[in-house]
C-alpha cells in the first residue's frame, strides 16, 4: 500500500495487455466517433424539437475557432437541450422504451451509442451547489428542465440519425 502512495496504481499485465491492443485501432476508433459526432450534431441542429446542441464541431459552436485550432478531432460527445414545450423526463421515458440502436445508459467512449438526461433539478440537488448568477449561467446553457449527453459509437451514422429521428418526431 505505501508504495501505491509513492508510485500510483499499477496495472494488471491483462489489463495493460487490453490497454495496448485497444491502442492499435484507436486512430480508426476516433475518426468514426467524429463521423458520428458531425453527422448526429448537424441532424439535431436541424431538428424543430431540439433548441440547442454543443458539439465543438458544428460552426454554430461558440468556441470552434479555439477546438479548431486545439483539437485535431472533435470526437463523439455531444450535448443537446429540447425546445422548452418538451418534457425531457418524459423524453427520456421514450428514448429507454424505443430506441433501437442507441441506448438509454449512463457512460462514456464505449463502441455502442450511449444517450443519458441530466435533468437540472437532479444535478442541483445532488453534484452542484449553485445559486445566484452561477445558477442562472447554468439555466442558461441547460434549460430549466435539463440536457441529454450522447456519447456516439462505432455504429453506421445513418442508423443513428435514423433512430433518433424516429424517437423525436414522436415526442
């Protein structure tokens, strides 16, 4: 344990094993991720139900210029908020009962599409503590109700668009 302090955790030979076998197909891995990201973030972006998207790729992104310079691949994370008429609970309700190909789960960078809502209400009662102006920016940026974070996979970009769709005409 006292050398854990000193020199930080170790990995198991398999797991480095897995780490390093990953590493060869990352390139491949990202370039599709962004694909995806492009391609979702433009649908939704042009959606009549969804009022506001954050993906660092889009043009409408307010800080592309500084992700274009940084950034030689904007991934597969995206952020999306609903027009305000939507319940995004309820949205959410849906999205778990009727998506095909993504999946209603709360995680990160995995092959498969991954949608989770963060209803701000939630989030100030359990990881924020904001009042004031901290919590108005906020709102601001989430809405009062919440956003959904879409994290894209390796899937074919038309699948994905295709089944969001769906879920989002029938809100």
């Amino acid at each position: 344990a006292e050398a854990g302090v000193h020199y930080g955790g170790t990995m198991s030979p398999f797991n480095a094993w897995l780490t390093m076998r990953g590493a060869s197909t990352l390139s491949l891995r990202m370039q599709q991720h962004q694909k995806n990201g492009l391609k979702v973030s433009r649908f939704l972006e042009s959606h009549q139900k969804v009022s506001a998207v954050f993906y660092p790729g889009l043009e409408s992104h307010p800080q592309h210029e500084i992700a274009r310079q940084q950034m030689d691949n904007f991934s597969g994370m995206l952020g999306f908020r609903l027009a305000s008429e939507y319940n995004g609970k309820e949205a959410a309700e849906k999205m778990i009962q009727d998506l095909r190909v993504v999946k209603y789960a709360v995680s990160l960078g995995h092959h498969r599409s991954l949608i989770w809502f963060m209803p701000t209400e939630d989030l100030m009662q359990s990881s924020f503590e904001l009042h004031g102006e901290q919590m108005e920016s906020y709102k601001r940026f989430a809405g009062d109700d919440g956003i959904f974070r879409l994290s894209l996979g390796l899937e074919d970009d038309e699948d994905i668009v295709e089944d969001l769709q769906r879920v989002l005409d029938e809100l």
